[in-house]
C-alpha cells in the first residue's frame, strides 16, 4: 500500500474503513464551510469512500486520496488530502485537503501539502499542480503560501456555490506551482529530507549566486523574516544606523537593472536594498556605519540562504561607484544622510546547486592563544 511519511503524519489510501473517522468532521458544518461538497449525512459520506476507494483500483489512479494519521495518538485520522489529475496526459494536478477542526493551526495541513508536493513532483513527475479557494479562508490561502504556491489568480464573485449554510457568488484565488520551482526551491523541497537547515549548515551552505532567477514571487512572510534578521543584527552602540528598502515592483527593479547591469538584479522577483545612515567618521578614520552595515548583511544573507532561496552581495557593484548611488537615491528617493550600500537581488535560482568559494586552509585563519 502507498504510504507518504512526514515528521508527524504518514499519509495511506482513503477508503470505505474509514467511515468513523471521516464522518467525525465532514459532517460537521464548521469544518465544511468553504468546501465544495458537505456536511456529509452516513450515506453521503459513505458514498465519498467508495468513490475515493475505487479510484485507487484503477491503474494508474485518476484521484489520489490519502486518509491523513498522526503518528502519535495511535495513528488517530484527522483528515484527507488528495490529489487529481486534470486529464489523461498527467501532467497537471489540483490538490485539495481535509483537516478535522479539533487539528486546525497546528501545521498539519502544511505538512500533508508538503507531502503531497514531493508525491506529486518526485514520484507522478507532475509539471503543475495548482488548487483554489475562497478568498474568506484565508487559513487556506496561507497553506498554499507557507508551501511555497504563488497566487495566480484573484477572481471576483467568479463562482455560485454554497459557504457555510446558503448559496452565493463568492470570489476565488487561485495558486499554483511549477515543478521546476518545486526542484529548485532548495533545501524546503527536492532534497532527501523536508525540513529546514540548522543553522551550521546554513554558514556552510550559503554561497553567492551570480545567474538568473526563476520569476516566482517570494511571499511576504519570507521577506519579512528575512529583513528582521537584518536588524536583529548587532549595532555599535545600538544606533541603530541600517535600514532596508524591499522593491517588489517590476518597473523599479527594471530601473535598479539598467543602474546596477547584473543578471541576477535583472532578474530576481525582489531587490532587496541596504540603506545606510552616513556616520562622523571617528578618531580611528572609520565609522560605526559601515561595521553596523556588514552585521545587517551577512544576517539576512544567512536568512536568506536558511529559507531556500539565493542571492549574492553586490555592494562592489553597488556602493563604490558614485554616479551608481546617486541614480539609485533619486530613483527611490533615499534621504541625504543615508546610501545604498548593497542591492541584494533574491529569489528561487534558475540553476541551483552553487558552491561556496573555497576558503583557505583553518590553520592559516585560525590560531590559538599567539598568532605567532
Ligand atoms: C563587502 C562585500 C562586497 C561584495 N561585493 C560583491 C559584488 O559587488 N559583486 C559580487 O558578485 N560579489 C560581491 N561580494 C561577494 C564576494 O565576492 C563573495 O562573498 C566571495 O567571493 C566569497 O564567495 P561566497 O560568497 O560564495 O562564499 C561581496 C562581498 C562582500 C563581503
């Protein structure tokens, strides 16, 4: 029997011994509100089984139906998620979920569309899969992002169909992703394990990448963890002296582009940009500024790299060539006292699997107690 494992549930064929269970929530008007068909009465739901049952008998399947169990509590089932071809030539599928409300905001959705994901790209060597929902289920929609789907779609009052107890136009969004995002959004997908990198290998796994990136969009939540790790950086004297600039929009970017002429800049889905307060330089001939500067960077470098995705740190490019600071300050309106120190371009890479340049032996670098 097909079995998916994640690290709290495994996910096996739905079908008609699953009575008890189903029944427990897609009888439930609270867990049924924004979904197509329900609350279920028996017969209804028995019906559902059948149909999910005999659709694993035919070779190979049109519907994926997985009855989805927590590993602890006995292997107690708390929902289903599927996935279902669009047509004969599979290579697009829709997916769908079920949780039972008791197991709701605990991650379990994320997890089983995570699961359902790595089935549909690694094993059905899907090239798309996409799904739906009612913009008013904003839990959904924020399933769909954490698992790294782009919103495709916003329709408005598109579709006549039941929410909660009556009918109704109600408006849809519609995400999907694509295999080669789903391979390349490394370590969240395609690698051996579904999990985040701890923070050592993160150190060692972050490189710069010079290509070109893939256009998916990186949703907001991301950038804002990343920027956060910017000014959690330490600050001399906690002044604080780094602010960061996001540039999403695609007539900006294209702007920042003919200033800074860089394939990744170019192409990144966003920019994000350095903006450094300019210090008194001190009796040392050197500023706080600048030390401040590196802190921030190298913090959301690290965050960067940690959530999957690739940059590098064009400052060369950026900070030392002045015509460049000032095009980019009247472009952006940065105020007097602050410059663009560095544009980082950031995004899913078109060719991932870079390597860190080679760094001289530790022996060289590191001393104990005398350097000499
Ligand atoms: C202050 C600073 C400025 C940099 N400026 C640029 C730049 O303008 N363009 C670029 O391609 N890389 C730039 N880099 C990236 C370095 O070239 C890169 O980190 C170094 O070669 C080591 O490679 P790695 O990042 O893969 O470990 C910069 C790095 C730092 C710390």
């Amino acid at each position: 029997m097909l079995r998916l494992e994640t690290e709290r549930l495994v996910l096996r064929p739905l079908g008609t011994g699953d009575f008890e269970a189903y029944y427990s929530y897609t009888s439930v008007p609270e867990n049924m509100v924004y979904t197509i068909f329900g609350p279920f009465t028996p017969e209804e739901a028995r019906k559902f089984l059948e149909m999910y049952e005999n659709w694993w008998k035919e070779d190979p399947p049109r519907v994926y139906e997985f009855a989805i169990m927590l590993k602890k509590e006995n292997g107690k089932m708390i929902g289903n998620c599927g996935l279902y071809m669009d047509d004969e030539k599979r290579a697009t599928a829709m997916l769908g979920w079920y949780i039972h409300r008791d197991y709701w905001n605990q991650g379990y959705a994320t997890e089983a569309v995570k699961a359902l994901l790595k089935f549909g790209f690694e094993d059905l060597e899907l090239h798309r899969i996409h799904a739906e929902c009612n913009t008013d289920n904003i839990a959904s929609a924020r399933v769909m992002e954490k698992v790294g789907m782009r919103r495709e779609g916003h329709f408005i009052k598109n579709r006549f169909d039941r929410v909660g107890d009556r009918k109704m136009w109600y408006s849809e969004f519609f995400y999907g992703i694509l295999r080669e995002e789903y391979l390349n959004k490394q370590p969240l997908y395609g690698g051996k394990e579904d999990r985040l990198m701890d923070f050592f290998e993160v150190v060692d796994k972050r490189y710069s990448y010079r290509g070109e990136f893939l256009d998916t969009p990186v949703p907001r939540e991301d950038l804002i963890k990343i920027v956060t790790a910017g000014i959690k950086a330490p600050s001399a004297r906690n002044l604080q002296t780094q602010s960061f600039l996001i540039v999403t929009d695609a007539d900006l970017r294209a702007k920042i582009a003919e200033i800074i002429p860089q394939k990744g800049i170019a192409t990144a889905p966003v920019l994000i940009l350095l903006v450094s307060q300019r210090q008194e330089l001190g009796p040392m001939k050197v500023s706080f500024e600048l030390k401040d500067y590196g802190a921030a960077a190298e913090n959301i470098l690290l965050a960067i790299a940690a959530l999957g995705y690739a940059t590098v740190w064009t400052d060369g490019e950026t900070s030392m060539i002045p015509e460049r600071q000032e095009k980019l300050a009247e472009l952006l309106g940065i105020p007097e006292d602050r410059s663009v120190r560095a544009v980082l371009p950031v995004g899913i890479p078109k060719d991932p699997g870079g390597k860190q340049a080679p760094r001289k032996p530790f022996d060289e670098l590191v001393k104990f107690n005398r350097y000499s």
